[in-house]
C-alpha cells in the first residue's frame, strides 16, 4: 500500500509581521518561491526568500495558517 498519498502537503503559512522600519503591519507569504518582499509602506526588506527558506528581516508577530 501506498502510504505516501496520505502525507499532507505542508501547509502553506501567512505571517503577520512588522516592519522594523515603519512599523507598518503586513502580512507576508511564506512560500519559498517568494523572492522578495517589500514593506508597503517605506519599502525596506520585509524577507528574502534563500533557497527553500525564508529569511525574515522583521518581527514576526504572529503565523496564520
Ligand atoms: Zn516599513
């Protein structure tokens, strides 16, 4: 039997963080295919996406999921 098909996909996260700069909230996508992303607000560096891993470059304050 192939047990494989019932592991779940990870689930796809949302965190909510804060800008160091601004203190702007926003909420970021933690998928790895993210390059980038940008404060709305004064468009520092929020994240930067590093191969399978997201780089945070802000305070996460919390993890939707
Ligand atoms: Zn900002």
């Amino acid at each position: 039997m192939d047990y494989a098909k019932y592991i779940p996909h990870p689930k796809t996260k949302f965190l909510r963080v804060k800008c160091s700069g601004c203190g702007n909230e926003q909420i970021i996508f933690s998928a790895p295919a993210t390059s980038k992303v940008k404060c709305l607000v004064c468009e520092k560096d929020l994240a930067e996406s590093t191969g399978s891993k997201l780089k945070l470059k802000s305070k996460v304050i919390s993890i939707l999921e």
